[in-house]
C-alpha cells in the first residue's frame, strides 16, 4: 500500500476471495489506494469463489470457470497496456 502512490505503470491483481493467505481486507486497502492515487488505471479484481491457487489445475483449489474467467481479464490487460 506504501508504494500505491508511485506506480508508474498499470497494474492487475487477480486474488482469491477466499485466501487463507491474503485477506479480502488487505486486498481491498490496496486497491483502494490504488484508486486514490490515480497515477494509473490500476486495480485489483477479487474472484468470487475462490481459493487461494485457483488457476493451478493440478491443485484441489481449481476453479476452472474463474481461472477462465481470470486469464481473460489478463490478457486484455496485457493488450491493452502492453
């Protein structure tokens, strides 16, 4: 959050709802920095239903319809910005 206001280049984050790792709160302090800072069109999504390593299929913490979902919304990032 300290670097929020320093960013020079556009972010994504993609994050588990149900993280036992990073709670939704600290995800949700971030991206709100993010948006106050306003240096870049940054900010985070956080994938309803999900957790924590949602798009690694070889894990029981797959979500196949939201690390579709997921890899879309990168790569139209990654589009747009890149």
């Amino acid at each position: 959050m300290e670097i929020a206001g320093s960013l020079n280049r556009p972010v994504l984050g993609l994050y588990a709802e149900n993280d036992g790792n990073i709670p939704v709160a600290s995800v949700q302090r971030m991206n709100d920095a993010l948006a106050a800072a306003r240096l870049t069109p940054s900010h985070i999504d956080i994938l309803p239903g999900t957790s924590h390593g949602f798009h690694a299929d070889y894990r029981a913490s797959y979500n196949a319809e939201q690390a579709n979902l997921g890899w879309a919304k990168a790569t139209a990032w990654f589009g747009k910005y890149l």
